[in-house]
C-alpha cells in the first residue's frame, strides 16, 4: 500500500511541476497571477493522475500523457472555479472557499483556462507527430466530458436537488457519473489512447474510469455522509471496476487498481 500510495503522489507531483513551468506568472500580471492561483488552488482530482497511470498501463511513458493530463486539471480548475463563485443565487450553500481576487476576475479567469489546456494540447503536437490524430482525439475526449454531455449536464442536474418532487437518490447517481464518473473515465481513455492502447483496452479503461470517479463522488462528493444504500453502490461499483483490468498483464496493474480504494 505505502509503493501505491508512493507512486500516485509522484505522479501528482509531476502534473504540479509541469503546471507550474506551463503557468508562470507573466506579463499580463492582471491575467497570469489569477491563473496561476486559481490553478493550484482547486483540491486535486485524480483524474489526470489516472491519465498518466492509464498511459503507462498501456506500456506508454508517462511524459506522454503530461499534457493531457495538465489540461485535465485545469479543466477541473475552471469548474471548480466557477462552482465556488460568491454568488447569491446557489439554491444550497457551498463550503467556505478562500477568494483571493473578485468574482468577476474569477469568472473571466475561469474562462480562460479552458482554452489554455487545449492550448497545452495543441503545443504538445510537437512531440507526437508520429501519430497527431492522438491529440485531437484526446482534444474531442476532454471537450465532450466537460461540456454539455458531461460536467456541465452534471452541475444542471445538481441544481435541482433540492426541489421535493426529485428523487435525490437517483440524482445523485446521475450526478457524480456526470461530474467526477466521466471526468475520470475520460482521464483514463486519454491516457490509453496516448499510451498505444488498442480500442479494446481504451474502452476497459473508459469504464474502469467511470467506475472509479463516480466511487469517488459518492464518497466525498453528493454522495458524502449518505449512508446504507451508498456503500452498497460503492461496493458494488467497486467490483465492476476491478473487473475491468482483468485482461491487463504486469506489475501496472496492481498499482493502478489500487485507484479503487485511495
């Protein structure tokens, strides 16, 4: 547990370094001091450590999957960014978030961050023209699960969790798959697809994703403090998860199952 444990906070390591290099704080001051904080200060998501690690899973150097992995969290960056603005209008209130800057430095900032990880994206062409339709696939994979049919349909759905005909249970499954389910199964297909997965492998790794984030979700996300029924999903989801890497070979694989109960 202490070589996984090692090995996922390497990574983590790495994705903060890389992004600490690709967001320097430059000219303009007004737009890069924001950035740069609001950057480092979104709570980690496993997602674009399980980009790296899905990468290496398909016998790919982790280096490969860097770029994607840092535009996956700075898409995670903007959207938390834009969850946690002071606004007065948010049917539930969101926990205590420290705000360094104004909510219209925020939303702007937030906003452009989105487009600096596609940039990140397109630069790292550079090092992969081998195969360049592997960054715009990810490019499309990473837009999809953080657009309309992914994250962004998650927070909608969320909104109306606390109207009295919704069933919450329900809601909230459909959430934490939109939200943190399909961010890290996008995560985890990027990863293979820059890897040299094969179609098959992208699709286990895709579900393995799913499972995992929406485990995630339920255990500090909507689902946090739900009791009974909850554990039984997680449990359950748990299993599928695991079931996914059975065709996988080497030693890869135990770290990265290990996902399931970090």
């Amino acid at each position: 547990m202490v070589r996984n444990q090692s090995y996922w906070s390497s990574i983590e390591v790495d994705i903060q370094e890389y992004l600490k290099k690709a967001i320097p704080i430059r000219p303009p001051v007004s737009v890069f001091e924001p950035m740069h904080y609001l950057t480092f200060a979104a709570p980690k998501s496993r997602a674009p450590t399980l980009c790296i690690a899905a990468c290496e899973l398909t016998s790919g150097d982790g280096s490969q999957a860097m770029a994607a992995a840092a535009a996956l969290h700075l898409m995670h960056a903007a959207i938390y960014t834009h969850e946690n603005l002071p606004l007065t209008d948010r049917p539930r209130p969101k926990p205590e978030v420290p705000h360094k800057f104004g909510p219209n430095v925020e939303l702007l900032t937030a906003d452009g961050i989105i487009p600096f990880g596609l940039e990140l994206l397109a630069r790292s062409l550079n090092q992969t023209q081998d195969n360049p339709d592997k960054i715009l696939r990810v490019i499309g994979e990473i837009t999809r699960a953080v657009g309309s049919q992914g994250i962004v349909d998650g927070l909608h759905r969320e909104l109306q969790m606390d109207r009295p005909d919704i069933n919450v249970d329900r809601v909230i499954d459909y959430v934490c798959k939109k939200k943190e389910g399909e961010l890290h199964a996008c995560g985890a297909a990027c990863g293979a697809i820059l890897g040299g997965g094969d179609e098959e492998e992208i699709e286990k790794l895709r579900k393995y994703g799913l499972y995992v984030g929406m485990i995630h979700g339920m255990l500090n996300g909507n689902g946090k403090n739900k009791e009974g029924l909850m554990e039984e999903k997680i449990e359950k989801l748990r299993n599928l998860a695991l079931k996914e890497l059975e065709n996988f070979d080497g030693k890869k694989v135990e770290l990265i199952s290990s996902f399931c109960s970090a």
